[in-house]
C-alpha cells in the first residue's frame, strides 16, 4: 500500500470563521453561547499551522454605538479560539476577523437578544397641568428593560403611586376609571398611563413591581382661583382701638386648597354682619398681596364686645370667615367730654349743666378701672371786655 499524501499549506491568504456566535444563545451583556473561531487559510482553504501575530475581532455591522467586547484569544497552529465575547445592544450583527496583510473575514449574521427583564424606566418627559380629581395629564410611557439598558418583550405588571400628599389618581385614558397598576401586554415592551392629582406641587410618580422601579418629578399647578381661606385668624382676643396681636392672613384657593400663586384678586375684610356690637367699626387695615397671599397689619375694632368675626371678600370668590374675636376694654388712651358744659349764667354761678369727663380706651370705651385724676382749665374765651384777662374756673369733680 502506498501512503497517502498530506498537501503542504501554501502562503497565508486569508482569515476564514470556523464557528461563528448563534442567536439562539446570545444575550446582551453575556458571552456567546457560541464562541467564535477562526483559522488562517491559504488560497486552497487549508490551514496554514504556523503562528501569526495577532487575529482580532470587531464588529463587522450592527447597532449604532454597539461595543465588543470581553475577547480572549487563545492561537494553535494557525487556530484561533475565542472566548468570553459580547455585544451591550440588542440587534443583528456580524463580526469581522483582521490580521495584517491577510483578508479579511466576516461571520455569519447572528442576533443578540435582549437580556432578562430588570428594570421599569419611565421614557416620557415630565407631564405638567392644572390639579385635578381625574387624571389628565400624560401620556406616560413606562417601559420594562434588561440591566443593560435595552427594552424586553413580556408581559409584567406595572403599581402606580405617587407621593404627592394630595389625591392622585391614575387612569388608562385620559379622564378614565382609576387604577391603581397597569399590564405591560405579551408582545410589547412598554404602556401608557394618564395621571392626575389634587395637590399643586412637584410629585414624584413611581412605578414599581417585579422588576426595579423608577421615580419621576411631575409638575401640578394650582386650579382656578376659587375661594378665600383665612391661613391666620386675627387674635381671639384684643382690646378697643388697638391693633390685633395677630393680624390677619387671607389665601386664595382653588377648590382643593391650593394656593392660587397667580391670582390677581382685590381682598377686602369687613366686620362679619350680625356678630359682636352693633355699630362697631374695623379700622386701620392695610393689605399686601404675594404670589395668592394677602397679609393684613393693623386691624383694630372699636367697640368692645364678643363674637366678632371677620369676612373675607372678592367679588368673583367665595368668601372666607374668621374665628371669634373678643374685644374687651382697654388700657387707658384719651379723655372725652361726654357732657359738655352750658353756660349762659351770671359770672360766678353754676353752669346750668355741668361737664362731665369720660376715661376712654383707643377705642372710645369707658375705662371702668380708671383710678386717675383729671382736671378741668379753660381752653380758650372771648370777652366783651376790653381787658385782658382770662378769668378763672373753679370746679369740684366726684
């Protein structure tokens, strides 16, 4: 028998995919379940045994921005094996071996596929609005990703919530029923949802479940000015003509107590009718207003007396009421004549009716509790006299 003769490589021409990566087994982020191979060829297809310098790999078309990456190479007789490689993106690839002044060689076409699901991302931009009791503002798009960033198909819930501090409700379409999760469906890899709230702000939303959640600031604003609210009653008690300890404070509000920052309102406050002493008078208000914020500094009530309230008015909102204020008497502030004195008689006699001096408090009540002395001069006169002098007043006070 003759021995059969094996052929001499020739000159090195070429790189040629023994093994090339299958999608079958390919996951974003993981080795290739096929890992691949490549040989030196000369121009007949046979492998040339021989080391050379250095086989690469790089990705010969795919995804914008993919990465190779993790190679190791491992060359035996002309045979390159690798190890560990990967691609960060979804899609549909090929690979391309180079060796200086050989060809080229490109694999077969292979798809990574996405990784398992990881996380939830919200993907829409923040939503903004006007508070409200339906949810109106979106869409809101959520969608499932694996841990390297790239969406997955599969069908997951997804629980809404939100830290608002108000009402917020949640809706599959625009003023729809209230949910309080939504389905990522089998096919898909995301889902809309509508949002709404009843407390201005900047809530944050979050979606949460099996996978990791996700959190966005969204940005709700007041509704339409609609009341008067009074964030700070006047002092509950106060004295005649003296400004409130406290003084008042009145907001304006949109139906759900948020304040109206935009609101252009004229606030008026007014001695509620009905409550305290008739013919009593508020005095010496004077208000700023700042972003819905109407502040008042020296309100003052006159008459003593208890129950007083105070009404908050502007013409196109309902009005606000106040606590009760109880105005008792105050310390001593001014004298009044409440009997003036009558004259009309012979020098040296009596006025036919006598003066009579009241100690009254700032706002004109009688201090009771007085224990002071007053005393009577003359003010002012006119003589028929052609003298100058004044004369004198002598009286007796009890």
């Amino acid at each position: 028998p003759f021995a059969r003769a094996i052929p001499t490589p020739g000159t090195a021409t070429h790189l040629a995919f023994i093994t090339s990566p299958i999608s079958t087994t390919s996951k974003v982020g993981t080795p290739f379940g096929f890992q691949p191979v490549v040989a030196v060829e000369d121009a007949n297809g046979n492998i040339v045994t021989k080391a050379f310098a250095s086989v690469t790999l790089s990705i010969g078309t795919g995804p914008n921005g993919a990465v190779l990456s993790n190679c190791t190479a491992t060359q035996f007789k002309g045979v390159v094996t690798f190890a560990g490689c990967s691609a960060n993106e979804v899609g549909t690839y090929t690979l391309s071996a180079s060796e200086s002044g050989l060809t080229s060689a490109t694999s077969a076409t292979f798809n990574v596929l996405p990784a398992p699901p990881a996380a939830f991302v919200i993907t829409s931009n923040p939503v903004s609005g006007m508070a409200s009791a339906t949810a109106n503002l979106g869409p809101i798009t959520v969608q499932e990703r694996d841990a390297f960033g790239n969406p997955t198909i599969g069908a997951v819930t997804v629980n809404l919530s939100s830290n608002s501090g108000g009402t917020a409700v949640f809706s599959a379409t625009p003023g729809g029923a209230a949910i309080s999760s939504i389905n990522i469906p089998a096919g898909s890899s995301s889902v809309s949802f509508y949002y709404g709230d009843t407390s201005s702000g900047t809530p944050d939303i979050t979606v949460s479940g099996s996978l990791t959640s996700d959190t966005q600031a969204e940005t709700v604003t007041a509704a339409a000015a609609n009341k008067l609210v009074f964030t700070t009653s006047p002092s509950s008690a106060a004295t005649g003509g003296t400004a409130f300890g406290t003084q008042p404070v009145v907001t304006v509000e949109d139906v759900f107590g948020n304040v109206v920052t935009a609101d252009s309102s004229t606030v008026t406050l007014a001695i509620t009718p009905g409550t305290g002493t008739s013919g009593a008078n508020l005095s010496g208000c004077a208000g700023s207003e700042s972003s819905g914020v109407f502040t008042f500094t020296g309100c003052s009530i006159d008459k003593i007396g208890m129950g007083y309230t105070l009404t908050a008015t502007d013409v196109l909102l309902t009005p606000a009421t106040s606590s009760a204020i109880t105005v008792s008497v105050g310390p001593p502030s001014q004298l009044a004549f409440t009997t003036q004195p009558i004259g009309g008689v012979a020098e040296l006699t009596n006025f036919a009716t006598q003066p009579k001096v009241t100690v009254e408090d700032a706002g004109g009540n009688t201090v009771t509790t007085d224990s002071g002395s007053v005393t009577l001069g003359i003010g002012s006169y006119s003589t028929a006299n052609s003298g100058s002098n004044q004369g004198s007043l002598s009286c007796t006070s009890n």
